[in-house]
C-alpha cells in the first residue's frame, strides 16, 4: 500500500524518536509525554492540515508551558525498549497470570493513524469504548496537493488493473472541482455576510471558511484522505484488530497490520491473541464467515424506490412513558420493578407526566440529563442522508448505529447556495461522472472497493436505535445553530416524530434545548465564544 512518506531533517529525527513509535510510517504510538499533551495533539487534529509529529516540532516542542523540551533531555539517555521488557516482565508475573480479560481494559495507550481514507475512519470508529479524534472537512481546505496528488486513497484492488488510470483521472477532477468551488464559495459567503466591526478578523475568516467548506464538501469522494486520533484500551484495540483481520478492503487490513505492529511497541501483552491461529484469527474468520452466510440470504434488491433525505420512526414503544414513570421511581422506593409498573399504569397520564417532569428537573442547559431511567425505551430510526452528514452522526456510538455500504443509488444533495452561485451543472457533471466510475468498479471489483468514489453528496442508508437519555443528547446537540444544516434537519425531525409520531409528549417537551431557528452564518457565535475563551485564558 503506497502512502506519503512525511520529510524530517535529522535533528528533528533524533527528537520525534524519543515521543512516537516510528517516524516513517502513517500509523505510530505517542509515547514519553504528559497525557493532557497527547490529548492537546490530538484536539489539533480536527483544525489542521499537518500531520501530528509536524504539529509536535512546530507547535509543542519549544513550548515552555508543555515541559517537552525538558522531558526530551531527560529520556534521551534511556532506551524506551529496555523500559518496557522491564515493565512486560513484571506485567507477565503479576497480572497476566490470570488470564483475565478485564485486566487489558487497565493499559491503553494514544494512536495516531493518517492518511486513511474515510471508508477507513469508519472502521477505526466502530468501537464504542474509545476516544477518538478525526481530521474535519470543515476547518481545512483540501485544496493543497500531498506529495504529488490531492489528498485521496488509491485502493490497491485498482493498482494495476484497467480502472486505475480512470479512477486517478476522476479523482484529480474532482479535487480540482472542489478547490474551484470552496474558493468560490468562499468569496460569495464574504459577500453576502460583510464582517461586523465587532467580529475580529479570525473569528470571521473562521467562520466564513467553516459555511464555504460545508458547501463545497458534498464533492470529496468516500476515498478522501484524513488522520485519526485513537485512544483506547488494550481490550478495545484487540476487538478493533480482529475486526480489521476479516475486512474485505486491502486498505483496512494493510493498517490493521501497521496498527498491531505499532501497539506491540507499547502495550504487547494486551494484543498477544490478536494474530493467533486459535484465538484472533480463528474469530476474525467467524465474523468474515457470518458476512458471507447473511450475504447470500439477502434476495435481490431490484429497483431502489427510496431517493433523498428521510428519517422513519420505525419501531418504539407505546407504554414508553408509563415504563419511564416507573424506572424513575425504582431508585427511591423499596418497591419492586413489578410493582412500580402496576402503580405507574394506575396513573393518570397527568400523574404520569408529573413523575417525568420530576425525574427531569430544572434542566439549565442541554449538559443536564436525566438519570437512567429514560433508558428504560428506545426508539429505531431509519434514516437516509448524504454521506456528509452520516460522518457526523456516526460518533453517537453509544447508541446502536449500523450503516448500508455506501453507493450512488439512493441520489444526492444539490446545495441551494451551490446553483445560486452557477455550479449546480458543474456539481451534476462530478455525481453522473462518479456514479458511471462506481457501477463500473462495482460490476469488476464488488460494491466494498466501489464506496471509494463515492462523493459525500450521496445518499446512505443506516439505522439508528437509542434509548430518549441518548436521544436527549443527540438530538439537542445535532440540532444546535452551529451545526451542519443536513444533520440539524434530522436531528429536528427525530424530535417531532418522538413527539408526534410516538406521542411521547412528556419526553418530547423535556428536550427543550431542540433547536429549529434558522442562521445565516453557523459558526459565527461559536467562533465568537471561542475567541472569548481564549481571550479570557
């Protein structure tokens, strides 16, 4: 698999060895610095085009308040290997004498994973128990080439084969419509929202960049490059690996290979099954194994009927409230579960109500959620967005979320402000060209390598399933002024379908922070928040 190989003079060689794994490959452990300095990387991430060994040279190394500089001189006489085969033998004859799964839920460590491609991102975000933090469309131009091409994954299924050249060819025209449209864009965003006198520079240039970014990102195809930051359990990088072992992309295994070399540099112990011909493997082929027997039961599709954005409230519960009613009470009585559930149904829904109302308190801002009582239901979406707003839905991970392959079939969003502007022909052009390149790759190659050609305009199919506690918290946030407005609609409409459709209203009317103003700039009163922060620190 071919990637950019990042340039380093010696000096800043013989720094970078000391605080990450390798200096030479795009997946690499941090290693000998503070926690709050890789947690401080990392959030760099989302904002800047460099990779995060560059952003530790140019922004963290020579920065006193980081300790960096000191810390470097004094681990520069150690061997960070001797270190850890001391600290895997004492691990060896302690702990993992036990055979304990828990215990790898004790060590975990910072990964740092570019260039993967955002069929890759989605991989790596599976797992629920990690952190992770990944490069935004949305505060970067992807305008600027890496090495000799724009920031795009080549899938090795197409090096070599007839479709390459035409794939590479697509792609260029793509990115090159893209830096045409996101600068036109931005000119027209600073036309029709003159900056305020008591707007800075940076809080407006911000803003302005974050709604031209929005606009234009429907053309980066699925195979666009970002990096990702993990940090996670030695459990949970185990579970991620064995997953990666039984993907059918090559991308997907070929950094599940780097990542488990990487990790071994660090935490060892925890990932001695994942390669194992009895343990790991043998589970990596019982999920492959599963894929394949489900695939051949499912009957042919015929013509797609659905087209465009849509969410369906597809299953919920009727007695949802009066089951609330009695969990809230469960923790404060002597009662038991039975009982509390016959004495909340001989309620009036006005009693009921009340009950509810108590659970949910004085809530002053939309941080303050009830207690796990409301995660006594739930309630299945069946939502259809372009891929764009997906990538964002797709972090409510402690919900259920399973998502359709992506593909060109179920349509795509046009942007208004794209046609206002004159590039609603062009923007049809780059859709017809990439779905003809998707049918064709799919037809010689599978629907698995065809997703990466896919624009984030396009339409995706997946579900969402999520107790109200959950749906409190995704649904005030998605639906906040600063959001992007594709995942705010459905955030909106989940809201009203709890309510109306459900008619859940006492659970509907407690997520007051559900947000269905209209704005013109999104970002512009966060950035001016942000500003305020930085200010006042």
């Amino acid at each position: 698999m071919s990637y950019h190989q990042e340039s380093f003079t010696s000096e800043e060689e013989a720094v970078l060895e000391r605080f990450f794994s390798n200096t030479d490959r795009p997946v690499f452990a941090l290693m000998n610095m503070p926690e709050v300095v890789k947690g401080a990387l990392f959030a760099r991430y989302s904002r800047s085009p460099k990779s995060i060994r560059r952003l530790f040279l140019d922004e963290f190394m020579a920065d006193p308040d980081t300790g960096i500089a000191s810390i470097a001189r004094q681990v520069a006489g150690d061997d960070p290997h001797v270190n850890l085969r001391k600290a895997e033998t004492l691990y060896q004859r302690v702990f993992f004498e036990y055979g304990d799964d828990s215990v790898a839920q004790l060590g975990g460590t910072h990964l740092a994973c570019e260039q993967a491609s955002n069929i890759l991102t989605k991989v790596l975000e599976w797992g629920r128990l990690a952190a992770y933090l990944e490069q935004s469309t949305r505060y970067i131009y992807y305008d600027v080439r890496l090495g000799d091409r724009y920031r795009y994954h080549v899938p090795g299924e197409l090096v070599g084969t007839p479709l390459g050249s035409e794939y590479l060819a697509l792609m260029e025209n793509l990115f090159d419509t893209y830096s045409q449209v996101v600068a036109a864009m931005t000119s027209a965003y600073e036309r029709r929202f003159p900056r305020q006198e008591s707007d800075s520079n940076a809080v407006y240039a911000s803003t302005i960049r974050a709604k031209a970014c929005d606009a234009a990102r429907g053309l980066l195809p699925a195979a666009t490059l970002s990096n990702v930051g993990v940090y996670a359990t030695g459990q949970a990088y185990e579970m991620a690996l064995v997953r990666m072992q039984s993907h059918p992309l090559f991308e997907v295994r070929s950094y599940g290979e780097m990542m488990l070399t990487e990790l071994r540099k660090v935490i060892p112990s925890f990932l001695t099954r994942v390669d194992r011909p009895d343990r790991g493997l043998r589970w990596s082929s019982y999920l492959a194994d599963n894929v394949v027997a489900l695939t051949e039961l499912v009957p042919e599709p015929g013509s797609v009927e659905d087209r465009g954005p849509s969410v369906e409230l597809t299953d919920w519960d009727p007695d949802a409230e009066l089951k609330v009613a009695a969990a809230a009470l469960y923790a404060v009585s002597e009662l038991s579960d039975r009982r509390l559930m016959e004495l909340a149904a001989a309620m009036s829904v006005d009693e009921r109500h009340r009950v509810i109302a108590a659970l949910i308190g004085a809530r002053e801002n939309r941080r303050h959620k009830p207690s796990r009582a409301m995660e006594r239901t739930a309630y299945r979406f069946d939502v259809v967005c372009d891929f764009g707003a997906f990538r964002d839905l797709q972090r409510h991970r402690m919900l259920t979320i399973e998502w359709q392959k992506l593909s060109t079939r179920l349509g795509f969003d046009r942007p208004d402000d794209i046609v206002e502007e004159g590039f609603g022909s062009r923007w049809d052009d780059m859709m017809g060209a990439t779905s003809r390149m998707y049918e064709r790759i799919r037809s010689e190659l599978g629907p698995d390598v065809a997703q990466y050609v896919v624009p984030f305009a396009y339409n995706l199919r997946f579900v969402m399933e999520m107790n109200p506690r959950e749906a409190f918290h995704l649904v005030e946030l998605r639906s906040q002024p600063a959001g992007h407005v594709a995942y705010r609609r459905i955030a909106q409409e989940m809201h009203r379908q709890i309510r109306d459709v459900a008619g859940h209203t006492a659970i509907a009317d407690a997520m007051r922070f559900v947000d269905y103003s209209d704005v013109g700039l999104e970002r512009l009163e966060s950035e001016r928040r942000a500003e305020q922060r930085r200010i006042g620190s």
